[in-house]
C-alpha cells in the first residue's frame, strides 16, 4: 500500500465518438423488448379487425351429416289416419342388432344444408368490444412510444458517461 507507482508509459487516452443516433438506431433495432411490443401491436391489430368483423352483417353456408340407427318394435297404440293401415317398414323391425346395423350400414342417413343470416342490430356488445379493442391498440402503440423513449435515454445516459470517463481520464 506504501508503494510509490510510477507510470513509464502514458496511458492511452484517445477520445472515442459516440454517434449517438446511429447507437440508438443500433438500441432500437436489437432490444428484445421493442419486438415484443411490436408483436403486441400486431396481435392488437387483429384483434381490431376481429372486432370490426362483428360488427357487420354475417352470412353462413352452414351443413351437416348423420347417420341414424334406427329401430325399434311397432307401437300397438298407434291409430290409422284416414283409414290406412298402420306399416311399420321391415328394416325399422328389431332391437339393439338391427339399429346398430342400420348405423353401420347409413340405411337411414341425414344431410342438411342451410343458409344462416345474422344482422347485427344495435349490437352495443360488438361495439363496446370494439372500443375496447382499440383502446388495447392505443396502449400497445403508447407503450411501444415509452419503451423507445426509454431505449434512447439510457443511450444517452451512456454516452454521457462514457465522455465523462474520458474527461476524467484526461
């Protein structure tokens, strides 16, 4: 701790340029946390789409397919319409067996298509959705402001430390 140093060589103190926009641009483009903010504003985007979509009027080719097992014993109960005999067909005769071979067999299948037509009126849901949806977009894009904001004053507050260093080297 006594000992008397004594430099043989002068230290180099050559002063570096910090090109401050470049260096934020350099921040701006590699931090993680702006691609995400940027996915979250992409992701919000959407979700304004989404929400405009519900909002306008809806038309649905909609359609489906079954297949029946059916089966069964004739009802005793059961009255003639108009005089005419009560017939039950010969593949509907039987129990359990022969409702799961009519199923296997499709004796008895079902197909249906349809046209669904959905007009939005009022929809105060859909709406208030919307708004909030964009709010959620307005946010994102704020935070994404902040977070640059915040990026380009530590680059700032590092290149002001760095000419301090140097100043206090010289």
């Amino acid at each position: 701790w006594d000992a008397d140093l004594r430099l043989t060589d002068a230290p180099d103190a050559g002063r570096l340029r910090v090109d401050i926009g470049a260096a934020i641009a350099d921040a701006l483009r590699m931090r993680p946390e702006i691609a995400e903010a940027r996915a979250l504003i992409a992701q919000q985007d959407i979700a304004v789409t989404l929400a405009r979509d519900a909002v306008k009027p809806r038309l649905d080719l909609v359609g489906g397919y079954a297949m029946r097992g059916l089966a069964g014993s004739r009802n005793s109960g059961a009255v003639s319409i108009g005089g005419l005999p009560v017939v039950m067909p010969a593949s509907l005769e039987g129990g359990s067996p022969t409702s799961w071979q009519n199923l296997v067999t499709q004796t008895f299948p079902d197909a249906t298509v349809g046209v669904a037509f959905e007009l939005p009126l009022g929809s105060r849901a859909a709406r208030g959705e919307l708004g909030a949806a964009a709010a959620q977009q307005r946010q994102a894009a704020l935070a994404l402001a902040q977070t640059e904001e915040r990026i380009a004053v530590d680059v700032r507050n590092a290149a002001t430390a760095l000419e301090t260093a140097a100043g206090r080297i010289d």
